[in-house]
C-alpha cells in the first residue's frame, strides 16, 4: 500500500546491522546523529530515505522548584556502559585483516585522545593503514564487530566526568548501573541512588539544580537527558556536538564542557553552584528554549516535514 515505515534509531546504525539490511521499500530511517545519517547513506544502498531527527524532551507537570528549593546539587542519570558491554566484543581472530588486540588498543587509545572523532572514523583509520584495499563492505562488517570500543569510550569519559567532580568536592547523585563498581564509589560526594526505570528520572530532574549529561558518542546530535533537563528548569551541563552549538550558546541556555578539556569541569561546576541567580537565568532561558523548539511536537512536525 505504498505507506512509509518510519524507523527512528536511538542508537548508531550499527547496532542494528540486519534490520536495516532487511527494511521494507517504504522504510524511512531517522537517525539521531547527523553522522549516523552519513552512515546508514554510505553502508545501506537499500534504504531510500534516511534523515536527521534529534531528541525531543518530556516535561513533567508544569509547576516546577525554583533551583535554591532542590536537593540534588548535580544529577547524572545513566549508567556505565563498560560494565555491560562485554556480551558485544567477539572474536578478534575472526577479523584476519588486522590484528584484533592492537586494533582495538589503538583505536581506543585514538578516541580518548582525540574525542571529536566518531567510531567508524577512527576504525576506518586504522583498518586502511593496514589494508588500504579493502572494500565499503568488508569495512562495514569490521566496524560492526568493533562497535563495542564506542562503548567503552562512551563509558569511559562518562566516569571521568563524574569522578572529577566528586574529587573535587562537588556533590553527585548518580543512577544506573556501574556506578558502585568503580574503585572510587566510596567518595563520601558521591551518592548512588540505584539502577531505576526512566520515567522515574524525570522526578529526579525536577529536584536536581544541575543535570550533568555527556553524550552517547554522537558527535553531531544530541540526547534526550539535555532536553528532559532543560523542560526539568534545571541547569544542563554537557559536552558538546555539532548540532549542540548550532541550537545553543553557552552559558545562556545550558553549559557546554569539551571532554579533552574535563580539568576545567569542576571549576565550571562550582562557579554555578555559587552563583545561584545566574544558575536561575540559564535555567529559564534553557525551559523557554526546549518548550518552544524541542519537545516531541515538534519532532512530529520534522517528521511529517520529511516524509512528505
């Protein structure tokens, strides 16, 4: 019947390797990265349209706390992937082009140095040093397999983050899995509240002055914890993204960190803190910002706006 089957992907493509390879005529793919949109183009010549769409927030009742009324002086909402993506690495032996191990030493070691790069960049490097002959389609397969090193680096900055402040003497509530397995979970400025279902971080938004938020290796989109704490009125601090400094200005709608620039963090963090009526006005002009631009209305809108 000729009716469009639109797929809208949380996650990198790569994830979802043989979906996408079996997409009806009528699929219509929207990705949440600009990157990921390059990818699924490149990769999935079966797949006739494939679009940006970026995260939209939800916000929770319309009566919110002003910030000095909250109890959570900063929020992380999120878990570490690094303790559950073990079911995703495979046999290296199985990539005979490389060498598995050093492959992924490298490229790990290239993406916590050099952060700005996406996944597939940093493995395509270093897989054509190696074989500069090889074809889209093994490459695909190879990155595939090695997707598991966007995970760790995900993971990896996302505990950095957390841990600087704590060591810093800034207060940090954290939910989601992973956070009491770090070697230092016992900071007495950390606070681990569980893992907990994701309606019911929304509440916890609502009370926190500060929503800490470090992307999902998506160099050029953006995540939902941004937008549901910009509706939450609460102050968001993030890393940032391509399409990140297009939407907003630091320090006027939200904050922005670089992850090769986290020593800068805590000071960052303890200058709000202590400033409580520039915290308010960042947190008003972020509310006003998402209400108007990035709830789900909106999306609906970029939604029809594509498929027709």
């Amino acid at each position: 019947f000729h009716i469009p089957y639109i797929d809208i992907l949380m996650d990198h493509p790569f994830h979802y390797e043989k979906p996408l390879c079996n997409m009806p005529k009528t699929a219509v793919i929207l990705c949440t990265d600009r990157n990921h949109v390059k990818y699924v183009r490149r990769f999935f010549k079966n797949i006739r349209q494939t679009d940006f769409l970026p995260h939209a927030g939800v916000e929770l009742g319309h009566k919110h706390k002003p910030l000095q009324e909250r109890k959570i002086d900063v929020l992380y909402a999120g878990a570490l992937p690094v303790y559950t993506v073990a079911k995703m690495i495979p046999d290296l032996h199985f990539i005979p082009e490389v060498d598995g191990e050093e492959m992924m030493r490298s490229v790990l070691g290239e993406l916590v140095q050099h952060p700005e790069q996406t996944t597939e960049q940093a493995i395509e490097a270093y897989v054509k040093t190696v074989r500069g002959d090889i074809s889209d389609g093994r490459l695909q397969e190879i990155i595939v397999k090695m997707r598991f090193l966007d995970s760790y680096a995900t993971s990896f900055f996302r505990e950095q983050a957390v841990r600087i402040l704590v060591e810093s003497g800034i207060h940090v509530t954290a939910y989601g899995v992973g956070w009491d397995q770090c070697e230092w979970s016992d900071n007495p400025y950390l606070t681990y509240g569980g893992k907990v279902p994701a309606p019911q971080i929304l509440p916890l938004m609502n009370d926190s002055k500060i929503v800490l938020n470090t992307m999902t290796w998506f160099k050029d989109g953006s995540h939902d914890r941004v937008f549901n704490g910009m509706l939450a009125w609460a102050v968001v601090v993030t890393d940032t993204s391509g399409y990140m400094k297009e939407e907003f200005t630091d320090g006027r709608e939200l904050v922005f960190f670089e992850l090769d620039q986290l020593m800068k963090l805590p000071e960052r963090v303890k200058e709000l803190i202590g400033d409580e009526a520039a915290m308010q006005q960042i947190a008003d002009c972020g509310y006003a910002a998402a209400s108007e631009h990035h709830r789900m209305e909106n999306r609906f809108d970029e939604m029809l706006r594509i498929i027709s």
